[in-house]
C-alpha cells in the first residue's frame, strides 16, 4: 500500500469529518445569521423550482441510497439471500436514475446562476466552488456506473461496502481495502469526502434547518407583498 492510498482513504476520512462537525457547530455558535440557504428567488426566478426539485430528490436519494449501500454489513445482505451481483445491479440503477435527476436539476441551476447578471453579480466564490464540486463528483459518480458494468460479480463493490464500514468503526485497516479500486472510484470518493470538508463555509449548513431540502418538496410559494 503506497503512503498517498493510506493517507487518502485512511486518515483524510477522518480529518474531513472533524472539519465537517468543528465547522457546522462553530458557525452555528459564532455566526447564525449566515445558516440560510441564501435564496435567489427574488432576483430571478426561471427554472428555480424545476431545478430545485430534480435536483433536491435526487441527491436525497443518492445520499441515503449511499449510506444504506455502503454501511449495511455483506452479512446482512447474505442472510436476506441477495447476491452481490444483483445488489450492484441494483445499484447501479437506482443511483442511474437518481444522479440523472440530480445532474439535471444541477445544470438547471448552474445554467441560472452563470447566465444571469443579477444572479452571478451576487453569487460569490464560495457559490461558485460548490456547484463546481457538485457537478465534477455527480459525473463522476455516473461515470462509476460504466466502470461497474464491466464487472458485474459484485466483488469491488464488497471491497467499496469493507472500506467504508472499517472507517465508521475506526479499524486502521480501511485503506488496503480500496487500494486495488478503479481510479474512478477513488477519484468519486475523494470528491465526496472533500464536500464535507467545504460543507460547513458554504450555504449547504442549510439542509440542516428544518430539514429544508425535504420540506420543500411540499411547501407553498413564499409571498413577498410591498408596504400598503
């Protein structure tokens, strides 16, 4: 195992976590007025919804569809009687589906944002770095899709599942695990656990609120009326 492999998969995990909680709990502590989503609807609202929606169910299905895929034990599979290679077929569609909607709902909003005076005159860099990121690790992810289909055992994926559970059980033998991994994954991987890195500065401390990326599925309009 070469020391970058061990660094990244072994001990980064770790440090992107402690920035994630430290971060979220000192900006809620130091600076509450910024824990908004930042809404731009007052400045243009095109496609704002469409791809608001698309994009909210799709990465709510991607994140939990991650965490129950990748944090479930093998033996628990094995026990219900799935095999590895019809859950990595099932994987392989259901995040097909659901980063197809995210990706969509992302270029909607990234198509907005970069192509409206109003909206890039007030988006600032840390904006900009987050959608950027989103799109690189969205493509990434669907790329892994291809990757998967050429074999369909279900093996690397297991080694995926190994890596990801001795990390959340602190077993300092996480990182042999992923090291053989396509370069996809572990470029999609990097990507994924950097974004909890960059979480806490950017307006993504919003999904925390109310629970806001679900609610809003199903609120109503915000009305915004002028003085009588």
């Amino acid at each position: 195992m070469n020391y970058i492999d061990k660094f990244v998969f072994g001990i980064y995990p770790y440090i992107a976590l402690t920035i994630f909680i430290v971060g979220c709990l000192v900006r809620f502590e130091r600076e509450q007025y910024s824990w908004k989503s930042e809404s731009s609807q007052l400045l243009y609202c095109g496609y704002l919804r469409l791809g608001n929606i698309l994009f909210h169910i799709g990465i709510l299905g991607l994140f939990f569809g991650h965490l129950v895929g990748l944090l479930t034990p093998v033996a628990v599979w094995d026990t219900l009687g799935v095999s590895h290679s019809f859950k990595q077929m099932t994987a392989m569609i259901a995040g097909g589906i659901m980063g197809s909607m995210a990706l969509i709902g992302l270029i909607i909003i990234i198509h907005r944002r970069f192509t409206n005076a109003r909206l890039l005159a007030n988006s600032t860099w840390r904006d900009k770095l987050v959608l950027i990121w989103l799109l690189i690790t969205l493509l990434l992810g669907l790329t892994t899709i291809h990757v998967s289909a050429q074999h369909r055992d279900g093996h690397e994926m297991v080694l995926l599942m190994t890596w990801a559970q001795h990390i959340v059980t602190f077993r300092g033998d996480a990182a042999g695990y992923i090291m053989n991994a396509s370069s996809i994954f572990k470029l999609h991987i990097f990507m994924g656990m950097t974004l909890f890195v960059i979480f806490p500065f950017t307006r993504l401390v919003h999904v925390f609120s109310g629970f806001a990326a679900v609610t809003y599925l199903t609120r109503a309009w915000q009305l915004v009326r002028p003085r009588s």
